[in-house]
C-alpha cells in the first residue's frame, strides 16, 4: 500500500497483484502515472491527479493494462490524453474536469479499447467541455471502441452525470478497424445527459455495438434520451 505520498514529480509501476494507492497526488509524470504493468488486482482510492496543464509526452493517467483495475472516488484534473485505460475491473464515484490535451492527443476521460473481464463505469461525474486556449481538444467523455482486431464485451455504463466532449459517450467499433473487431453486450443505462458535445449529440452514431442496451438516459430536466 501506498498512502497519503506526494507523488507530483514521479510515476508508479506496478509489478505486482493486490497494490492498493490511495490519498495521493499525482501530476503529469511518465508516459503512464500509475501503470499496472503486469499482476492484478490494482485499487486506486481517494487520490488527485492534476497536471496543471504542464507540457508531457502523457498517454494517460492510469493504465490498467490486461489485469483488474478499480478505480474509486479520484480527481482527474488537466489530462493531456486519456485519464484511465482499462480493460477489467470498475470505475466509480469519480470527478472528471479539465480536459487541457496535448497537440494530436485523443482524449477521453475512460477508454476501453479491449476488455480481458466485465467493465462496469457507474456514478462518476464528467465535465469534458473544451477549455479556451487548450492545446488539444476533448474526445468523449467515455470512449468505449473496440480497434485493431481486439473484443470487447460486457461493459456497463451506469448513473453517470456528463457533459460535453465531443460525444458523451461512444460505445462501438472503431471506424478504423478491421473485421475481426467485434463489440458486444454493452448496457447504457440510467445516466444523465446535458450540454451536448460539439457534435450536438450524446451517443457517437456509427458502428455501434452488437446488442446494445440504451435504457434510462435523460437530460437533467428528466427528458428522456434516445439512441
């Protein structure tokens, strides 16, 4: 365990199963702040991660890499890129903000790109609108795309509040990929909505997932939201 260390000048690799950091400060050290690089089992608690815009070479704040991620009641503050990778495990109760980007950066607040296990990402709070001046613009606040030939199945998207980025939420295949890509049995569900992106729209609309539940979503005055 690592607890109540500042650790603004420096990135943690994790080479072990069942590491639990929580009540630190991290900034825009390493190319990932926290990196699960091999073992499982990672807990990310009650921690600030802000770069206060500094210039870095960031590709996201916390990779979880292939092993089980838990990620509870953090601040991500000024990312340059994305703020969490993850590929299995849970991602709640947190604050987005800030989205400052760096030149050529795709940044979204949590991407799944591949899952190795169920992804649920429920009660965390957005704000992923375009700050003047940024360097970089904002991707969408959750980037769930399957690319490059990887699957990506069983992710639940449930009672977040967001606003902006270039669309809320995108649940789907990436344009880009190729035909063994798949994306399936994603559930979005009971979230709330407002200030669409700059796309004006809240569900990125193409190569969506295979079976997708939309249930629940509406805008903060209670319309309800529709795929």
């Amino acid at each position: 365990m690592l607890d109540g260390y500042d650790l603004t000048e420096f990135y943690v690799s994790v080479v072990a199963d069942d590491v639990t950091i929580m009540n630190c400060l991290f900034g825009a050290a390493g190319n990932f702040t926290v990196d699960q690089q091999s073992g499982s089992g990672l807990t990310v608690f009650g921690c600030e991660f802000d770069t206060k815009h500094a210039a870095s070479k960031q590709m996201a704040f916390i990779s979880g890499r292939d092993g089980t991620l838990t990620v509870r009641k953090c601040t991500f503050k000024g990312a340059g890129s994305d703020c969490i990778l993850i590929s299995r495990g849970i991602v709640e109760d947190n604050e987005f903000s800030d989205p400052w980007g760096r030149p050529g950066s795709h940044s979204a607040a949590v991407t799944v790109s591949k899952t190795t296990g169920p992804v649920a990402i429920r009660n965390n709070k957005f704000d992923w609108r375009a700050l003047p001046g940024a360097p970089g613009g904002p991707n969408n606040c959750i980037r769930v795309s399957a690319t490059a030939g990887a699957v990506v199945r069983d992710v639940t998207i449930e009672g977040n509040t967001l606003i902006g980025g270039t669309f809320s939420i995108q649940a789907g295949i990436d344009p880009t990929s190729n035909r063994n890509t798949r994306c399936e049995r994603i559930a979005i569900r009971d979230n709330v909505v407002s200030g669409w992106g700059k796309n004006m729209d809240w569900l990125y609309p193409t190569k969506r997932a295979t079976d997708l539940i939309i249930d629940g979503n509406r805008t903060p005055d209670d319309w309800p939201l529709h795929s």
